[in-house]
C-alpha cells in the first residue's frame, strides 16, 4: 500500500536541518533532539502508544495518523496491539515517519540512556 502523507527521509531531513537553523534564533516548541532526529543526525523507535486517539468508533490504532483499525475497548486496545511491531517502524506506512507524536516520547524515553540530553532538556525548558 503506497504512503502518501510523508515526504520521503531524505526530504524530511533536508527540511528539518534548515529547522535547526532557525532553532538557534528562535525558540520552538519541539525539543533539540527531536529536531535532531528529524534531520537525521539521531534514530528513535516510535512511540505509538504516546498519542493515543478515542473516536466515536473505539480507540484507533496504534497511530492517530495511519491506525487501520478501531478497539471497542482500552483493554483491547493496549493488550491486543503488536506494540513491538509498530514501534520498529517496520509497516511500509511507517518507513518515513518523523511526526512528533510518534518520536517525542521516544526522545524522553531514551533520556536515561543519555544524561547529557537530560541536562540539554532540562536547560531547553528553563533557560531559553
């Protein structure tokens, strides 16, 4: 099944490297490093699970953006879901993904891991 809601990889990094550009001038809402995983200088795991949507048809998964199905319950929803599966990215749907809303939470996530971007965040929120 084609995708067509992304730009390619490559037209996403050229795009978000001139974003960090701009971040140096001016503050923006998403953090450094999802900046820099937009550009293509870090890689994350999607973090499906961290925008979850509820619509009149049940809870749509396990992306807002290409969720083909719908869960009649939360139970459902987060126990029957391959959450393994989508956060490889490895759905044709998800090869050129960079939303934040899949890969802000991954940023977080992986903060223990690094302790220097923990220090970056923490300067990003209350210094700028």
């Amino acid at each position: 099944m084609p995708n067509d809601i992304f730009l390619t990889k490559s037209e996403i990094q050229k795009k978000f490297r001139r974003v960090l550009e701009i971040s140096k001038r001016y503050r923006l809402t998403s953090t450094p490093m999802f900046l820099e995983f937009a550009a293509g200088m870090r890689d994350y795991r999607c973090s499906p699970w961290s925008t979850v949507t509820y619509t009149p048809r049940g809870w749509k998964g396990p992306c807002y953006l290409i969720g083909r199905t719908y869960s009649p319950s939360w139970d459902t929803f987060w126990n029957e879901t391959d959450w393994a599966y989508w956060e490889s990215r490895q759905d044709t749907a998800c090869q050129n993904c960079a939303m934040h809303s899949g890969f802000e939470a991954s940023v977080v996530k992986e903060l223990p891991r690094h302790p220097g971007d923990m220090f970056r965040l923490m300067a990003w929120n209350f210094l700028a």
